[in-house]
C-alpha cells in the first residue's frame, strides 16, 4: 500500500516514549523548514488539479458553507458518507501530490497521524462483516471555498477516526475542530510497532496520573464518548443515525463546579504535563495553522483559568475512562472506549475544539 513505506519513515521521527511524552518536543513535530501557511498550501493544491479529471476536481471543490463545514465525522462511510476526494481512487502521480497538500498543512507528527490511522483502518477491513466501510482508502480530501481567493476557504482532511478542519484567511487561526481515533491502539508493521496516538495517550495519561490524587480533579458522570463530538443518534438493533457536527456551536461547562481542579492550583511539575497534554493534540497541524493558538493556550493566563480533570482509570486501561482539558478558548478531551471490530479490545477517540475560532470563525449557524 502507498502510505506503508512513508509511514514507516516518519513514525520514527515523531515517536514518543512514555518518558519523553511529558515534553513533547517542537522539534519533533515541527518541520524545519519554514511554516507553510494558506499560499504554500493553495500552491500545493494547483499542482494537484490538473492531475485529476473533470470529475475528481468537482469532487475536491466545493462551496464553503455552514452545511459544507460541518459535514464531518468519526463513523466509517458506510453510516456516515463523505464528499471529497477519495484517496483510495488515487493513482501514484495524484496519490503524490495529494500527499505534498498534507506535508504542506501538517507538521510530521500530524503526517504521520494520517498515515497511521488509515493503516489502522486497514487491519479493520478483515473484519467489516456488514460492511461499513473501513479502510485507508476511504479517507477524503477536500477544498470548501476557492483557495486562491482572498477569501475564507477551509481543508478538509478525514475519514472514520480522522477529521482535521483548518481554515485559511478566516476571522480566526482555524485549526479545529480536529478529531483523532484509533481502533486499534497499536499495530505491528514488518516487524515495527504502530501506536498511533503514543503522544497524545501519553501525554493525558501522564497528566491524569499527576492531579489522581486531588478530589476536585475527578469528574462525575460517565464517558462513552468524547463529549463535544459529532452527534449521533443510536438505533436499537440497526446503524445509528447522524454523525455530524450538527451540535455546532457546542455549549460549554461555566464556573467550578465538575470542571476539573484549576491549574492555577496545580504544582510547576503538573502545569507542564497540561502544557505537554495540550501541546500533542495542537503540534499536529503545521505551526503556521496552530501556532497563534498555541501561544495563546500556554500563555500564563490562559493556563491559569484552565480545568484538567478525569474520570476511571487515569493510566486509560479501562473502558469509560476520561481526561480533559478545559481551556478559556482549549477543549480537549481523550476517551476509551470498547473496541468495535474486536469487542475485547478498546481503543481511542480524542477530539480538540477551539471555543472561539472552530472554523476560523467563519461557520455561523
């Protein structure tokens, strides 16, 4: 398949070891070269074009519209159909230069998160008795607006367990909504181990363990899914319904109470693990999509007025357990859940949200 090699180059360059995921590098996840902003990407995009036929660039261009925007998910094809640029029906020549859009919109370690979780999509296919559509192949690329306009226009990357929504040229840095699964956890490639979300499991888990101890930073209720995600509407004994992000603008937890423990409260030692928590979910687009909004996440401030907290086990072994980060602007939130292809197992969803500037802004409903 064309994403194993590639993959397998850049896994090892954004690898994280539980050690090391307390302070996630920059340079890890960022390229050294400079940020690419809306005209590299846009640029990337025009080599692109005249590669595909008529059809295919009707699919990857479409018109940015609140109902365009919103229309994404974390549930596979066969629930949830998608519009775009199906990246399975790519030859070598388009599949390359699809793949110079995604280097141009994504830092390495957000490169590698796409490659991953479509290989881990791929280890599902054996299982899709139904089918539902699971798959690398079935991840999409698309263009909402013009890109080599002045105004607004949005990328969208994604399939079942992936969505990134960056926006260009809008009222705000648009980096979000950006959604990550995995099923499963970890995988083994020609001999090498695949744990997509090593980061950001890591990273939560790491920061769970560290505030365990505090009462308020448990919190009520229980989790089986991330909370601010797409809606989805379950179907006794059937495919549930839905499964977009028809809930925007979501609503979010005011005052103190079942928030979490500030972190304002916390040690010099746990405000770096919240640092490095939020930081793995925020390195993965290229810095020049988040990096305006990561300043301003990590700034004393913003941090100061932040919520970490968690539910079940903080080591993220059980199914239903949760942790979060609540922000002034930052949603960030990672569950386990039980696994659907091998029910025994579990694995991921995580989801990060900007309370300002989903969509850069540019989504009104």
């Amino acid at each position: 398949m064309r994403t194993t090699i590639a993959v397998l180059i850049v896994v090892a360059a954004c690898a994280v070891t539980p050690a090391q995921s307390a302070q996630p590098s920059a340079a890890l996840c960022q390229s050294p070269q400079a940020p690419a902003g809306a005209h590299e990407v846009a640029a990337e995009l025009d080599k692109l074009r005249p590669l595909l036929t008529d059809k295919q660039r009707a699919d990857l261009d479409r018109p940015l519209s609140a109902a365009s925007a919103i229309r994404w998910s974390n549930l596979p094809i066969g629930i949830v159909p998608r519009s775009g640029l199906r990246l399975g029906d790519l030859d070598d020549r388009q599949a390359a230069a699809a793949r110079a859009v995604f280097s141009a919109a994504l830092s390495p370690c957000g490169l590698a998160m796409l490659d991953q979780v479509r290989l881990a999509d791929d280890s599902l296919v054996p299982f899709d008795k139904r089918p539902i559509g699971w798959g690398g192949g079935n991840y999409y690329l698309s263009v909402l607006g013009d890109s080599s306009s002045k105004a607004p226009w949005m990328l969208q990357i994604g399939g079942h367990h992936l969505a990134y929504n960056f926006t260009f040229k809008g009222r705000e840095a648009g980096a979000t909504p950006l959604f990550v699964g995995t099923e499963p956890i970890r995988f083994e490639i020609r001999g090498q181990q695949v744990e997509p979300m090593d980061a950001q499991s890591h990273a939560m888990s790491r920061l769970a363990a560290a505030i365990a101890s505090q009462p308020k930073a448990r919190l009520s209720g229980t989790f089986t899914d991330v909370v601010k995600g797409v809606v989805v509407t379950d179907v006794p004994g059937g495919m549930p319904t839905g499964g977009t992000d028809t809930g925007f603008p979501q609503s979010y937890p005011a005052g103190d109470i079942d928030r979490g423990i500030k972190v304002s409260a916390l040690s010099p030692e746990q405000r770096e693990l919240v640092r490095a928590a939020i930081a793995s979910f925020a390195q993965l687009p290229d810095s020049a999509i988040s990096g305006a909004l990561l300043a301003d996440y990590l700034s004393p401030a913003a941090l100061d007025q932040t919520y970490v907290g968690f539910a079940g086990s903080p080591n993220l072994t059980t199914q239903g357990s949760y942790v979060r980060v609540d922000g002034p602007r930052a949603w960030i939130e990672l569950v386990v859940q039980r696994a659907i292809a091998q029910p025994d197992q579990l694995h991921y969803h995580a989801l990060w949200r900007d309370k300002q500037s989903d969509y850069g802004g540019e989504v009104r409903r």
